[in-house]
C-alpha cells in the first residue's frame, strides 16, 4: 500500500485571494481534506469533487471535534494511505493547534509537511488600514492570545506589554475584551491610546471599529462585535482614516451571485471580489459537446469548402478543438479559412488555441454578427459552430444576404440541478442579492433552479438586450451592460441600481 501523508495547510484570513500558491497545489492533489469552520468557501470550492471532506469544525450544530479526535483522523487517514490536507484558518502554527496535529503523526512516522499560512494577525489590521509597526510609533509587534479558559483569570502579563511599547494584537479575544483592555490600563497604558477591532478581516463582512483604549469595551458592545474579530491596540490604529483602503472598495459588502458555467466564472467572480464584493458561484447551466457529432466532423472534413468559420460562445471554439484533438488532428486541419468571433470572450477562447479571430462585430450579438459577416461579402459558403439552441438572428441576417450557410448545432445547454437553499437564503437577507446573468440561458437556468421564489427583489445584472428579455420575462428587475462584455457588466454594476 502506499504511504500516505499529512500536508498542514494554512488557509489564511478569509479572503481566498491571500491563500498561497503551494496552498492551493496541495489542496489540488489532496485525497482527504480536513477543515475547520474559518476556512472561507471559495478556498473550500478548491477541493477536488473526488475528495473526501471533513468538517471538524460545524460551528452551527456546535459538533467541534475534540482536538485528540482530530489527531486521531488526520493518523488513521493517512495510515490507509491517502494524502491527507488539514486546512486551518491563518497559519497552522500561529494559535492553531497545528504542532499538536503533528505531534501524534511525528510518534507514528507518518511523513508531513506544513504550509504557512498569511495569519489573520497581520493581515486583519492591514486590511482595515492598520500597518502592525510603523518606524515612528513602534518597535516591536507581540501576538497575544486573549483566549481566557472558564472561571480562569486572563495569563497576560500587561505589565510587560505596556513596558514593551509595541503594537499589542489580540486574537480569540472578543469574549475578554473588557477585561483586557482594563488589564492595560491598570498596567499603566495611557488611556487615550488607540485601539481598534476589526470583525471577519479580509472578508466582504469586514467591519472595522476604532476607538481608544478605555472607550473600546463600551463602543464594541453598543455595536455588537463579534467572533471572529482581531483587537489591535498601539498608535499605530491611528494610521487606520488614512490608510482605510479595503472599506472603501466600490463594491464592498454587495453580494452578487455569478451563473456563469463554473469554467467560466474565475474572471468575473475574482473580478467582482477584487472590487469588494461578497460573490457566491452558482452555475446555472453547462454546456455539453454532442458526441459523437457527424454533422460537425463532416464540416472540417471539407473546412475548404468554406469561407467563414463562424463561432457565437467560447463553447462553440472549445467543442471544436475538442473534436479535432479527440480525432488526431489539430488546428492545422482548419486550413486557411477566416475566422468570426461574436465578441472578445470568444476570441480570448481561440487565442488559447493559437488562434485570433478575424471580424468582431461592433455589438457582440447574433444579429450584428450576420450584419458584419454580410458585409464582409464572403465568396464561399459561411460555417457556423453553435448550440443547438442559437438565435435565428444570426441566420436570417446571412439569408437575407443570400449568403450560403452551414449551421452546425454541436452542443447543448444544460441546467445543471445544483443546490439552491443558499441562494434562497440570500435572497431573503435585507439587501437582496445583485444576480450576473452573461446569456439568456442562464436566466433560464437560474429560474428553473430556483422554482418559485420571489423574484421581485433581485436586481439581474444582463449583459446584453436578449439576456435583458429574458430576464424581464420573469419580472426581475434589470440593469443592462452597455456593451456585451465582462467588462462593461462590471461597470454598469459599479455604477448602481
Ligand atoms: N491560526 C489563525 C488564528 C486562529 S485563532 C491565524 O493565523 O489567523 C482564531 C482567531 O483568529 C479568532 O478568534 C480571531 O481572533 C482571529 N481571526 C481569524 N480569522 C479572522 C478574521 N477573518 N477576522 C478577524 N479575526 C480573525
């Protein structure tokens, strides 16, 4: 049998973007994973699907593993072989537990390996625009945990910290706040020194509060602060009005759902949340080559035959090649034949392939696709690779031209049945929820997910006036790209409902 092993992986703060590369190959490779309840669900969307999941951390049904029985997992699983990734918020080893995992596989002889992880220490304040030193106010950064066990005073020594001067982080220290700042202050802390919390750092939910030292318990609680939440105290918080770049992002706190196919959402998705925005992934449909397809083999069989080879969605170019390398060939087969792309989605797809496309029409839709190949005045015969539910635009424009036509239907849109309760639970929250639709079909897709829920309140973000149609038909409420393109959608979100 072959010797499995344990990779500790530090999951970082809650933004997936601050999980770092060797991170995310362990995660790819992984056999098991096992996590806790920080580890954000985008980084959790990383796991294989073949992967076996382990939450030992379901904060809502309060079902914490004990730590021994964790120890136990993680040697069993990788006793029966597998590769095992033990993901953690922050980093494994900063007030993680993560030598205490290791210990037990350390005994056993089970080989390991650890990830560090950006710890929410430091990258909490950055985010809330508290650099932890700064030459002028500090020296020194101490990482304290605030953690107090039940009838137990707090182990800090406060007299060292104030002595010390640095910058004082606090972890797990929400529930002692009070205790720890009185602790500081009766150690002799001036009281106007400022402090800060700021609640789930890094993540769309970021809250940050600032306050001083003796006004910090009192303002935490009026606003209700809670777990998990980062206390930083030192001049260096008040650094924070400036330096506040995280809050300020145009897109910060809204959450959007992205329909995309789940190949194709990375672009938006990380667009959206580099803009600040809390995005959830919900592909609402996918497309499936026909295969075997003889329709389309007959096509690049007599590819010169034809003039124009015509493709309406990344899909179409994908399907192709696919079809070309399953049958030992590749794009040498297409020859010298001219190439029309319905926008610039498409041609990225073919420039995967080394290829680029010819035309582009000005707006990136069926009908001024067949206006721009008519104008083209093609000599031969134009060879359309589409989904077998494409818009009659495209066709009627070529018709009307009397230009000859082959329109190949080669893949099909599917309605994948995925998981809809949270997408439910979203749209009930007092915000509703900014939809991306980028086709009409994933509309289509969306609502027939969704069943019968009350669409009045969502606000469906369209990439183009068929997308629009489609949603109307449903009675969303619609805000429409200015040009059918990721990027114009993001900029009609960013300019507000
Ligand atoms: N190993 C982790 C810390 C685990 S202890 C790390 O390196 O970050 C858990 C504590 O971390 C929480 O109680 C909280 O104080 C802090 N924490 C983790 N993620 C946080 C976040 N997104 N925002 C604020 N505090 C966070």
């Amino acid at each position: 049998m072959k010797t499995g092993q344990v990779i500790l992986v530090g999951a970082g703060p809650g933004d997936p973007g601050l999980l770092t590369i060797k991170g995310r190959q362990a995660i790819a490779s992984a056999e098991v994973v096992v996590y806790d309840r920080l580890v954000s669900q985008a980084i959790l969307d990383m796991i294989p699907p073949e992967a076996e999941r382990i939450n030992v951390g379901k904060e809502s049904s309060h079902h914490i593993m004990p730590q021994e029985q964790i120890n136990t997992l993680l040697l069993e699983k990788a006793r029966s072989g597998k590769r095992v990734v033990r993901l953690k918020g922050g980093d494994p080893f900063l007030f993680g537990r993560g030598g205490e995992e290791l210990e037990l596989l350390a005994q056993h002889g089970i080989p390991f390996q650890e990830i560090p992880g950006i710890t929410s220490a430091i990258a909490v304040p950055a985010y809330g625009g508290i650099p932890v030193t700064h030459r002028d106010f500090c020296s020194s950064l101490h990482i304290i945990t605030g953690h107090q066990r039940a009838g137990k005073p707090l182990d800090i020594r406060f007299d060292a910290l104030v002595q010390a001067g640095g910058t004082l982080v606090f972890l797990m220290g929400v529930a002692a706040l009070s205790n720890i700042c009185s602790g500081l202050l009766q150690a002799g802390m001036a009281p106007d020194m400022p402090a800060a919390v700021v609640e789930r750092g890094t993540t769309p939910a970021q809250r940050p509060i600032l306050a001083t030292i003796s006004t910090l318990p009192a303002v935490a609680e009026a606003e209700q602060v809670k777990s998990p939440s980062i206390i930083i105290v030192g001049k260096v918080c008040s650094l924070s009005s400036q330096f506040d770049w995280f809050d300020k992002l145009p897109l910060k706190g809204q959450n959007i759902i992205v329909t995309r196919p789940k190949e194709r959402a990375g672009t938006l998705s990380n667009r959206l949340r580099a803009l600040g925005a809390e995005v959830t992934e919900f592909p609402c449909i996918e497309t499936v080559p026909c295969v075997p397809c003889q329709e389309l083999d007959l096509a690049v069989e007599q590819i010169d035959s034809y003039e124009w080879l015509t493709f309406t969605s990344p899909a179409g170019v994908s399907t192709l090649m696919g079809l070309l390398l399953r049958t030992g060939r590749d794009v040498r087969a297409l020859g010298r034949i001219k190439i029309a792309a319905i926008g610039p989605g498409t041609d990225r797809e073919l420039r995967k392939y080394g290829l680029r496309a010819d035309l582009i029409p000005t707006v990136y839709d069926g009908a001024h696709l067949g206006e721009a190949l008519c104008e083209a005045r093609p000599q031969g015969p134009v060879l359309i690779v589409r989904a077998q539910l494409g818009t009659p635009a495209l066709t009627e424009a070529l018709e009307r031209n009397h230009i000859p036509y082959e329109d190949v239907r080669c893949y099909e849109t599917r309605y994948p049945c995925s998981e809809a309760e949270q997408i439910h639970n979203l749209l009930e929250q007092e915000t509703p929820p900014i939809v991306t639709f980028t086709s009409a079909s994933t509309v289509t897709g969306f609502v027939s997910a969704l069943g019968n829920a009350d669409y009045s309140r969502i606000i469906a973000a369209c990439i183009g006036a068929q997308t629009e149609a489609e949603a109307k038909k449903y009675h969303l409420h619609t805000i429409t790209a200015k040009e059918a393109t990721i990027e114009s959608l993001i900029e009609r979100i960013m300019e507000g409902v």
